[in-house]
C-alpha cells in the first residue's frame, strides 16, 4: 500500500537518517510512523543515525545496583518498590553487607537509589559515599536521583547545592536520572504529587550539571502517557542539554504494571521500539541511548540496538526496582550472556566504564 507522508514525517525521516536536527513539527510528526505500515520507516531511519555515530558498536558496563532501603512513604500511584516499614517486603541493607557485595563482585559502577525514610538518612547515605569511595578506589559511584537530592536537602536543613558538594567531596562521580517519570503535569498531578515535579527535576539536574557533575536522564512510559507527552519530554531534555547540560545518556523506562497497578499491560516490545527510535532521532544532543534490559526483557533490549540505542546498561547485579515490580528478567547478567546477547543482535560488544569510556581489553580485566 502507498502510503501518504505529510511533508514534515518525509522532512523528519530524512534529517534523523542523517543526523540533522529536526524542528518541532518534524519531531511530532514522528508520532505518525506508528502505525505497522512505516513504522519500519521510522527504524531504518534511527539505525542509519546510531550506525553514523557508533558504527556497529554496543556497548555495556559491568556494574551493580546498590537499593539501601524501600522503605518510602511518597506513594507513587506507579511503585510496586515501594513499602511501609511493617509490610512483609520492606528491607533494609547494612553498610558491612553493602561492602562485602561490593567487594565480591568488583563491578566497575555502582548504581545507588532508593526509597525515601528515616532508616537510610541523608548522613548516613553521605557516609556510604565515602565508605564505598576509601574501600574502593577506583569504582564509578552513580548515585542519587534528583528525587534523592530534594529529599536530602529538605530534611538535613541544607541546600542542594551544599548536599551536592559534600557528596561531590565525599566521592560521587555521577548522578542517575530516575524520578523524571514523564515531563507531563497531568500525569505529575495523578501519580506522584509528593514528589519532585517535573520542573524541579529539571532544575535539580542544571545546578548539578553547572557543578560539573554528568548526569542520566530517563522518561517513564507506558502507563497512559501518549505520544505528545512523550515527545514534549524529548524536546525539554534536548533543550535542557543546548543550554550547557551535561546529560550523558536518555533511558527510555517500560512501564512495569506489577500487582494490583492500575494498569494492566505495559508498554509492547514495538511501542518501546518506537520509542527508542523516536529518541534517537529527536534528541540529537544527548550523546547515549539506553536499551534498559531489566524493564523490556532482554530480547526487546538486544532489538533496541537495532533502533537506534547504542548501550545495554549493564550487567547490574542485585537490581531490586525493576523486580519488586514484577519484570521476569534475571536479577543480573554474566558478563558472557550480555557479550553473546550483544553480538546476536548483530552488534559488536565493547565494555565501557561509568563516563562511557572503552575499559582495558576482557582479557586483561579477567587477569
Ligand atoms: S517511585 Fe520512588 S519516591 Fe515514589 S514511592 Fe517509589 S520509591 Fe518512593
């Protein structure tokens, strides 16, 4: 069948393929190609830019998620993490086991959030920093979402600046981009109004960003958004990266609608497709594109590379988020499943460090 492109889907499809950027109109009329006719317009098009920038590359980071507690009285309608401190699955982890994980499994990153309580206070999170940071020298710490930061400076009586920096001081390398959800005060408003706003986490992430400190960005999806919220959510990253951010990665997450949510399918393997496509070519400014294999199941991740992302996360043992919320995927990966996985999607893997940087060749690492 002969399809008809409006003359901003046909502007759009080529300016991405060749990593052009797309204006406002061009990148709303990607939401067009969502249907099963072009829908595969909209890959090619997203393969042929992450081809011009990585080739045939994917990369993946041998990493681990550190989730203290999900102790968190904010109750977002969306979180099957989150518990009350009597609920049968509320925990707590100690800092000497903490250490011990870490030590055992030597990861290059370590990935840190988790529920907002009294058991794991600011002081105590600053002091894991620094504990991780004199064990282990060398390790990546990522931790924190701007959800955190808020959090930590409301109840310490500090600013998130001074936050920043004591943490900065203590050892962080990084920050995560989680508690983004979607940039979309309608759904704010519904799912998690006690929490960081959509503006906020914007203007969290710049001042850390004019501290010098990299950041990810995510956008949630798949529980009643719709295509213009969705690409409204790009164009603000985008615009927030031209004005001096420093947002390393864009990590599209796949809704998980665990138990008794108020929604009963997550987004299918073709929507999380298209919108890692989407991405690709709307947001031409944030250097990486995430196929978050604990939310999409490992197959769809492994598709994603094909549609234009270029990293697999990691290997990310211990991951507890994703999995109290009911995703099927393994609660970690051999770093040999995710080489062969990589490279059965017809992509050559390359492991990187916590700046996305290529690590020393495997063989040196298994020395
Ligand atoms: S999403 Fe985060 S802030 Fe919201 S309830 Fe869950 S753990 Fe708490």
């Amino acid at each position: 069948m002969l399809m008809k492109y409006s003359i901003s889907l046909k502007s759009a499809l080529e300016k991405g393929a060749s990593l052009k950027r797309l204006n406002r109109r061009e990148a709303f009329s990607l939401a067009e190609t969502i249907t099963p006719e072009i829908l595969h317009e909209l890959g090619a098009a997203a393969l042929a830019n992450r081809r011009s920038r990585f080739n045939d590359q994917a990369t993946y980071i041998f990493n681990m998620h550190i989730n203290p507690a999900n102790i968190c009285t904010m109750g977002c309608s969306f979180c099957n993490y989150a518990a009350s401190a009597r609920e049968e699955h509320a925990y707590v982890l100690e800092e000497d086991d903490i250490i011990e994980k870490v030590k055992r499994l030597n990861p290059t990153e370590t990935h840190i959030v988790g529920g907002l309580n009294k058991v794991w206070p600011y002081e105590r999170n600053l002091n894991l920093v620094r504990l991780l940071r004199q064990n282990f020298p060398c390790l990546h710490i990522k931790a924190y979402t701007a959800v955190e930061i808020a959090f930590f400076a409301k109840t310490s009586g500090k600013t998130m600046q001074q936050v920043l920096e004591e943490l900065l001081e203590a050892g962080l390398d990084g920050m995560p981009g989680g508690g983004a959800e979607i940039f979309s005060e309608r759904l704010y408003k519904k799912h998690w109004p006690n929490k960081c706003s959509p503006k906020e986490w914007l203007e969290i992430h710049k001042l850390a960003h004019s501290m010098g400190i990299t950041t990810n960005s995510t956008m949630l999806f798949g529980f009643g958004d719709t295509w213009p919220e969705r690409i409204e959510h790009m164009l603000a990253l985008r615009r927030a990266q031209d004005e001096g951010g420093r947002f390393m990665c864009f990590i599209p997450l796949a809704f998980q609608p665990g138990q008794g949510n108020f929604i009963e399918q997550g987004p299918t393997p073709l929507d999380t497709l298209a919108v890692l496509a989407i991405a690709r070519l709307v947001i031409d400014n944030i250097p990486h594109l995430k196929s978050y294999w604990p939310m999409t199941g490992l197959e769809t991740a492994a598709a994603g590379l094909s549609w234009g992302a270029d990293d697999m996360d990691g290997t990310i043992n211990e991951e507890k988020i994703a999995h109290l919320a009911g995703a099927p995927t393994p609660k970690g990966l051999a770093r040999n499943r995710m080489i062969e996985t990589i490279s059965m999607a017809g992509f050559l893997s390359v492991e990187r460090d916590g700046r996305f940087h290529e690590v020393s060749s495997l063989e040196e690492i298994m020395d």
